[in-house]
C-alpha cells in the first residue's frame, strides 16, 4: 500500500482502502468526585485506571509505540492561572470565563495556523490571551510515535465583551467547527485536539502508561 508522504497522516484511497473508513475504537474507564470537590488525586487515580487497561491497547512493530492513550479531565485552573502568572505575567479570568485548548501543529507552519485561527476568533467575538507550547518529553515513546510527533501548542481565549457561560460556549463551538473546515490544507498539519471553557484533553499515540510521562 502507497503511504502518505507525511508520516502522520492517512494512506491516500486506492484500491479497496478509504481513509474515511478508518474508525476509533476505545476502552473507556472514569474516575469522578461525588461530592465534586476538585482534587488533583482525581487525575492520579485515572493513571491507575488508564495503566491497568494497557492489554486494551496494541503495539506497533517496533513494540514501544502503542495505538492511542489520553485522559479528558476539569481545566486545571490553578494550575493555569499560575504558570501564566509566574511564567508570562497574565492573569487569566475565574474558572468557565475563559477557553483553552490543545492544538496539534507542525513547525513550519505553526505560526501562520495561529495567525488564522487568532483571525477567526475575532470573527466569533473572542480575543486570543495567550498561546504556549505545551511541555512534553518524547525520550519514553516508541520510534513510529516519534517520526509523527506534532508540535503540541495551547491557547487561551477569552470573550471580547463579558457574555454568559452560555453564550461563550456557543462562540467556542462556532470557532472549532470554522477553523477546521478553513486552516487545514494538504502538508499543513492542523488538528484541534480540544477546545473547551471546562474540560481539557491530553492524548497521543502512546501505551497508556508512556501518557503519563509524556506531559510534563
């Protein structure tokens, strides 16, 4: 079968294969509060939980880069506000009045991909606060992870104008849906990971024990 000339995208359609065809298939585990109390300990149980669900996962031939791990947890909000704060001297807005999301980029063209997508948040009445690259170590993963490896990068945004939690969440699904249909074209890698004013998702193409120590 012919390849892709990039290493992180599909195979072109020939013969009996289409790209469109190929489908996602997860094991899923959850870990929650019930009282909702917000606890950094939520996230290290669903370590445990992700690590013990590694016979759900494959392996490819080089037997280190595993078929797709993430975790999908609240924003971290403290977490946020003081890396910006100590690290680049902003102060981002209270919990649910800002968005943030991970975007997979490549090199190259990263920084023309954010001048767009920071062109059409102001089209949907949002304004770009920050965008940073995202912390991560690439020793523990396998060789095919790594040649496909994105350039990870997060962005903060924010209402124009004060709107409703409502109305901000509807500004950031308008956004996602426009940037993916008018960014992406052939050889420039652009994929919207998340995108959320609550929840924030980490993945890669890792075994679910190398997500863990791929974030940093």
């Amino acid at each position: 079968m012919e390849m892709s000339q990039d290493s992180w995208s599909l195979p072109p359609q020939q013969g009996l294969y289409d790209p469109q065809n190929e489908k996602d298939a997860c094991g899923v585990g959850f870990i929650v509060s019930i009282d909702g109390t917000r606890s950094h300990k939520i996230v290290r149980d669903a370590e445990k939980l992700a690590m013990r669900m590694n016979h759900r996962g494959a392996c490819a031939c080089d037997n280190d880069t595993g078929d797709g791990a993430g975790v999908l947890t609240a924003i971290p909000h403290n977490y946020y506000f003081h890396e910006l704060r100590e690290q680049h001297s902003i102060d981002l807005p209270p919990f649910r009045q800002y968005a943030t999301g991970i975007f997979y980029l490549d090199k190259i063209h990263h920084a023309d991909c954010e001048a767009q997508f920071t062109k059409i948040a102001e089209e949907c009445n949002l304004k770009v606060l920050y965008w940073r690259t995202v912390p991560t170590n690439s020793a523990g993963i396998g060789e095919v992870a790594r040649s496909g490896e994105p350039f990870m990068r997060q962005v903060f945004l924010v209402p124009s104008s004060p709107v409703p939690e409502e109305e901000l969440q509807k500004q950031v699904f308008v956004l996602r849906k426009r940037a993916t249909h008018k960014i992406p074209k052939p050889g420039v890698r652009f994929y919207i990971c998340s995108l959320s004013n609550t929840t924030v998702i980490y993945k890669g193409q890792f075994t679910s024990d190398q997500l863990w120590r791929y974030f940093t």
